[in-house]
C-alpha cells in the first residue's frame, strides 16, 4: 500500500484498516456471486441458498459434517474436501472462521449454502499465508450434508486438530487472536 493510501485509510477509518467492499467487489462469473439474491447479515456478510435442505436446521453446539469448497475474491480455489473426507466440527462452537459460524445459521441438513464473507470474519489483515492473503474476501460454498443436530443423525468424527487439510491448505478455522463468535472476548 503506497503511503498516501495509508494515510488515507487510517484518516478514514481510523484503526480498522482498509478492508475491501463485499459491494465493489468484481467477482468473476464462475463464483456465481449474486449478491442481490443474497441476504446480507448485520455484521456485513453474504448468505444465498443455493438448494434447500428438507431436514431440521442446525443448532448451536451440533456435531456437523460438511463438503466444503473455498475460492478467494478474484476465483482462486484456496481449498475444498470435494473428494476427500467431510469435514467435521460443532456448529457455533468457534471451532471455525467466524464467517462459518455466522453463515450457516439456520441452514438445513441436505441444504447447500453460498457464503461471501469479509475479512473481519475470514482471516482478517493478516490472512493465512501463502493461500490467503490479508484483508481476503472469501467465497463459499458449503454443502450441510450430515449432523447430530439434525434429523439425518449420523456419527461425526471430532474435528482436526491440524488448521492445514492434507495437502496443506488452511482448514476454516478461527484466525489466531481472534475470540470465537459468542465468546465474549
């Protein structure tokens, strides 16, 4: 960032930094970004169902089982399980990114949903180095596929332990530093 544009922001914004706009953001046709068929959430954050699930709708602290893809703003793939292994957490439990967790309220077993999340509830200004970058807008697609908390019971296995999927891409979970959703601090 050239120093003007520092200054600016800092003038601007104060100390939150120059995050970019969901709204001014050009996001490439094969995201499928439609952010007026999308509902937008008080803390900034972009939610569209893309298929109705038919089962009852999760619930805070539900083991959840997901099939995950995730592409940076300009459509770069960051990570996905697309033919891997469900991805395993508790709903709401801070176990991942903020967005995550605020993003998938209220979506249903079976139900697909599309995410736009800021960087404030992705991995903020310093991102998850070399596959994020600071201050990224994260498009996501998350297919809810199975769950505790749902009427499709199925055994979940416990989340990883590592934040890296097996070929080294960062897991969704909540950025270092940062207090999971609801936590208070």
């Amino acid at each position: 960032m050239n120093p003007a544009r520092f200054w600016l922001c800092l003038f601007l914004l104060g100390a939150t930094g120059c995050a970019p706009s969901i709204e001014k953001t050009h996001f490439p046709a094969t995201l499928n970004v439609d952010l007026s068929a999308s509902t937008k959430l008080a803390s900034g954050e972009y939610v569209r169902d893309l298929v109705t699930g038919t089962g009852a709708a999760v619930t805070n602290g539900a083991a959840v089982s997901v099939r995950y893809s995730g592409w940076l703003a300009d459509g770069t793939l960051f990570d996905s399980n697309e033919g891997k292994e469900l991805f395993s957490f508790h709903y709401g439990a801070g176990e991942v990114i903020q967005g995550w967790d605020q993003g998938l309220d209220g979506v249903k077993a079976g139900g697909s949903r599309q995410l736009i999340i800021p960087p404030a509830l992705g991995y903020g200004e310093t991102g998850a180095p070399p596959a994020i970058p600071g201050n990224a807008i994260l498009v996501g697609g998350v297919g809810a596929l199975t769950g505790a908390g749902w009427a499709a019971v199925t055994a979940a296995r416990a989340p990883p332990s590592s934040p890296r999927s097996r070929d080294g891409a960062p897991r969704p979970t909540a950025p270092r530093g940062t207090a999971p959703a609801g936590s208070g601090g």
